[in-house]
C-alpha cells in the first residue's frame, strides 16, 4: 500500500510580518479549498492512502467532508496543541508508517520542523506562509498529482527530487536545531514575537545558498556581487556598502553592510555577539547567553524535494497520463 502523508498548519502566514508589511494572506477558507485539491490529484496518481496530521480548528476534518470521491484519509491519533511540535510528532510519525512522500501546507518554519524529522522522506512544501523561501506557490491539483505519481513510484524519483543544503546550529557542542534557508544573529537577546523583519537588529546572517528571487533576510545576501557554491555569510553594519533587498513583501530597504563571503560545506562558524538571539529562517528561536558558544555549519545532505515540473514531465514522456482504448 502506498501511503502520503499530509500536513497543513493553520498558524502559517499569520505572523507579525503580516501586520508591519504587505504580506500575502492565506485564508483557512482557501488552505481548506488547497487540500481539497491536493486530495483530487492525489486520488488521480493512483495513492491508496493519505495520513493526516490533526489541527486545532478542524480544517482537515471540513477538507475531508467537502472532497468527493477521493482517497481514504486517515487522521493521526495525536494530540494537536496548535503550535509546531504538532508538525514535529505528525512527521515522525508519518516516518514510522512508512509515507512515501509528505506533502506540507506551511512556511519556512513549517517545513523546517519537517526536514528536521522526515528521513529523507520526498517532500512537497506548498507555501501558505508569509516570506517563504522553500516552500513554492504552486496549484494543489499539480503537487497532489505529483506527490502521487513519486508515492506509486510512477516516475525516477532520483532525478524528479533534489536534495537540498540546510545549515546545523550547535551551542556549547550539542545540535540544537536546524535552518533551511537563513539563520540571522540577533541583537535583542529575548525571543519576543520571535519574527524577525528589522535589518537593524541583525549583526550577522548565515544563508544555505543564492536565493535572487526570495524575500526576507535571505534576499541581502542575494543582492552582493559573489558567486558561491554553497553559502554565504554576510557581516551587517556601518560599512561602504549599502545594500537594497526586499526584507517584507512590499518593502525594500537599504540595509547596512559590512563584509561577505563564501560559506563552505561543513565548516563550522563560530557566532561572534554575545549575548543573542539566534533566528532560523526568520524566526527567534534560542537566547544565546555571554558564557555560551554557537556553531553555524552548513550541510549539503538536507531534505529531499520533489520538483513538480520534473515529475509530471517525466509522466507525460512515459504516457502515464495517457490510457488506450
């Protein structure tokens, strides 16, 4: 039996950033009207089952009753508190049912919670949130479509995914979590509405790659003149270098830098201010204290992604979409 697990966080694009910019926002409505879609296109692939993770307002559940003539859904026996250590449980799991692929409705954070548990699981990151830079904008008729056609193994799932980098944070030796796309050192040592949306308050950031069209503190590294096999490390504050990137959706600032460079596989920076607050993917996550040391390493084995484009191209070659008569 293959199986494809489903997440969808409720919480996702509803953060602070939606309130100081002009933030895409996804209503429940339209996430509820998503799945319903994903579910059409898993049913299409063939999949004889979905897992879901529970939420706290029901909307799988409402997802379920509104879709006609699909696949049996299965809802996780979970508890689901509504914050992301639901999407942590949900994904391990998923994992130990033996998913062939997981497919996400969420943000950055969402999909970060994910990666960190999946097992190189095959995912597909449906963007839901507010500055997303993994997750993609894409129609869930064509990602459920595809999430099946990786789960009955209808197409290479080596060249139809691909893995991705993703940075290790270690304080005092021990892992304590990881980043998909940017991990920014803080000047304001408390979590607070733990978004981070000010270039001001950050002294340094850490990106796993070149991002030229995404938003959030990822886009600066993304506006400097170098080019980088891996990462990039980039230096804030009073310098000759003025750098534009659109920080927020609508927003562009010029923000303050001092120096860059190239950031290798596996070799491990050491975080320079302290005391902190360390942010993933634009998130405040951890308070560093003075008597503590940080470690930023970026890995080249992170999560596995499907590319949709890949997959249902490789389909239509192979005539699966196609039935004789």
């Amino acid at each position: 039996m293959n199986t494809v697990g489903l997440i969808v966080n409720p919480k996702a694009g509803k953060d602070i950033r939606r309130i100081v910019s002009f933030g895409r926002f996804t209503t429940d409505e339209e996430k509820l009207n998503i799945v319903v879609r994903i579910l059409t296109g898993l049913t299409n692939a063939g999949v004889d089952k979905v897992l879901a993770m529970p939420d706290t307002i029901g909307l799988i559940k409402a997802a379920i009753n509104k879709a006609n003539n699909t696949i049996p859904v299965e809802i996780l026996d979970i508890p689901a508190f509504g914050d992301e250590q639901d999407t942590v449980l949900a994904t391990k799991v998923m994992v130990e049912l033996g998913v062939s692929c997981i497919v996400s409705l969420g943000g950055d954070g969402t999909n970060r919670s994910i990666a960190e548990h999946s097992s190189k699981v095959p995912m597909v990151p449906i963007s839901t949130g507010t500055n997303n830079v993994f997750p993609i904008l894409i129609e869930g008729t064509t990602a459920g479509l595809a999430a099946g056609l990786i789960a009955t193994n209808a197409v290479d799932i080596k060249t139809a995914t691909k893995q991705k980098p993703l940075i290790e944070i270690d304080i005092d030796g021990k892992v304590v979590g990881v980043a998909l796309v940017d991990v920014a050192i803080s000047k304001q040592a408390y979590i607070g509405a733990r978004a981070v949306w000010d270039p001001e308050s950050i002294d340094e950031i850490f990106v796993s790659g070149f991002y030229p069209s995404s938003i959030g503190l990822a886009s600066i590294a993304s506006r400097i003149p170098i080019k980088s096999k891996a990462g990039i490390y980039v230096k804030l504050g009073k310098g000759k270098h003025l750098v534009s990137a659109p920080i927020t959706p609508g927003v562009i600032s010029k923000v303050n830098v001092t120096t860059w460079a190239e950031m290798k596989f596996n070799d491990k920076l050491n975080v320079n201010l302290k005391p902190s607050s360390i942010a993933v993917d634009g998130e405040r996550t951890w308070v560093l204290t003075k008597n503590q040391i940080a470690g930023i390493t970026l890995k080249k084995y992170g999560p596995v992604v499907v590319s949709i484009s890949k997959t249902l191209e490789q389909a239509a070659l192979s005539e699966k979409f196609i039935t004789k008569e």
